[in-house]
C-alpha cells in the first residue's frame, strides 16, 4: 500500500478552503502527527500552511528526519529567493521533496526553474526535487534533461487519465509519484453545491461523473464502510509512493485502520467509470487547464 500522507491546503485562507481557522487547523496537524502521519504535502501559495508545519515540527521536538516535508514553487525567476523565505516559515534546514507547482508554456522559464532546483540541492537546501501538475508527455520529456526524482499529480478516481502511464514511466525511471485529492475534494462524496472555485470544475459538467459516484456508493454499501474509504482505499492500492488526504477537521483526518483492501472486481468497476469521466473531458488536468506543448 502507499503511504498515507496529509495535504495542507485546508490551511487557510485559499479558495477551496478559505473558511479553516488556523488556530484550528493547528489541532488537526497535531492529531495527524499523533495519529501516525508524518509526510505533510504543502505550497508557498498555501499561505499560512508553511508557517503552521514548521510550529508543529518545533513544538513536536521529534527528530527532523522523521518528519518529512513535500513543498511546492511557481515557476518563476524569483524561486531561489522563495525557496528560502519557505524554509524560514518551515524553521528547518532543508525541504525533503520541493516541486515547481504547475507548468506553463514558457520554455526557457520551466528550464531556468529546474537548474535553481539543482541549484538548491548543491546547496543541500533540498534532498530532492521534481515537477507537479505536468502533463505526461513533459514528465516524460523533462525527466530525460534532469534528474527529477519526484512527480506529484492527482491518484484520484476523479482523474485517472494517464495515471497509470504515469506510474509505468516514474517506475521505468526511478521517479517517486506522490498522489493527491483521492477523495476528489468533495465531488467523489456526492457533494455539488459549491460556493467556491470548485463550481468550475469541469467534472461536474460531465453526464459521466454520475455514474462514478452511484458505483462508489453501491460498493461503499456491500463492504459496510463509507464512501470515502472506498476512494482513499483505491488511491492506496496504487503504486504511488505516497496519497496526500485533505482534512479541514480532526474527525476528517484519513486514518490506515479504515482502509479496506478492493477485489480486482471492485477496483475495474471503479477505473472503468473513472476513465470513461477523465477521457470525456478534453483537458491536461484535473481543473480544466491545457498546456502548451514545449
């Protein structure tokens, strides 16, 4: 099974979340930490989110090396300097895995932003690096120009398009996948009514997204567990290297004991459904975003 880690996005003001008390979300990553969860996923736009984990390291007085940090940059020519404005928030010496958050369509500037994350691995500022949200044909492109030991996409039912290409080429070339939104940020749960960015999704257009959650449903039913454990359950029986789950509050927080193991029967049901959403959407990604072929 992959790790089970904890996204920090809930934390703060951010669109998707923008309601989350900090005071409060300090509680959650505490009972993350107590809970067994030591791999925390965050992004210098999440705002008060790298704050929050570099307390929680401090105050948790464990070791850093049990505590591992994922953390994510805009490509952009200003990276260094935000690299070590992160790690004055974390309070710590080193980022285990940083990211360039998402791709654009400038070459020269996706290039220029992978040698500064060389740049901070020379300088033992980072232990490894790699890419988020890029479409497979940059992975692929990308990993043959630089060492990138580390690709972070969603592992969700809501978008499984060319995970699984995905998995075979990281596997192929030493490359970590990290996974996030196994639960779809709501949407897998049967949720629709939105007062937040997550209206524009364009999964929620789509006749088959439907479909997909009335089979979640009917599987959640049989086994006796919930909905959610049914879509944390299949993002964990991948061969990610770790899923990042989202928690607003403690009682959200993923736990290892509620995760059932899929028959292969469940699991094509499911990837059946899922594919024929994230094929009907004609999209580089999860939120509607093409990019420029480089």
């Amino acid at each position: 099974m992959s790790e089970l880690g904890l996204g920090t996005l809930q934390a703060g003001d951010r669109s998707f979340f923008r309601n989350t008390d900090p005071n409060e979300y300090r509680k959650v990553l505490r009972a993350a930490l107590k809970r067994g969860i030591s791999h925390f996923d965050t992004a210098y736009t999440y705002r008060e989110a790298e704050t929050l984990l570099g307390a929680l390291i401090k105050e948790s007085k464990r070791d850093r090396e049990t505590i591992y940090i994922t953390d994510k940059i805009m490509p952009v020519p200003t990276l260094e300097r935000k690299a070590e404005t992160a790690l004055k928030r974390l309070g710590t010496e080193y980022i285990d895995t940083l990211l360039i958050h998402w791709p654009t369509g400038d070459e020269k500037l996706v290039y220029d932003s992978l040698k500064i994350l060389e740049r901070l691995q020379e300088r033992e500022l980072v232990r490894r690096f790699g890419i988020s949200n890029f479409p497979y044909y940059l992975l692929d492109k990308l990993s043959l120009d630089f060492e990138i030991r580390a690709y972070e996409r969603p592992v969700s039912l809501l978008w499984t398009k060319d995970l699984f290409k995905d998995l075979e080429l990281c596997k192929r070339r030493g490359i970590g996948l990290l996974g996030y939104s196994p639960l779809g940020m709501g949407v897998l749960l049967g949720k629709r009514d939105f007062d937040d960015e997550r209206r524009s999704l364009p999964c929620l257009a789509s006749q088959r997204l439907s479909p997909l959650c009335e089979e979640i449903e009917r599987i959640a039913a049989k086994r006796g567990t919930t909905k959610a454990n049914i879509c944390l359950s299949w993002a964990l029986s991948t061969e990610a290297e770790v899923v990042f789950a989202g928690a607003s509050r403690i009682e959200q927080i993923p736990s290892r004991d509620d995760v059932i193991e899929l028959d292969a029967e469940e699991k094509l049901s499911l990837e059946l459904k899922a594919n024929e959403l994230s094929s009907s959407l004609p999209y580089d990604n999860l939120y509607g975003h093409q990019w420029k072929d480089m």
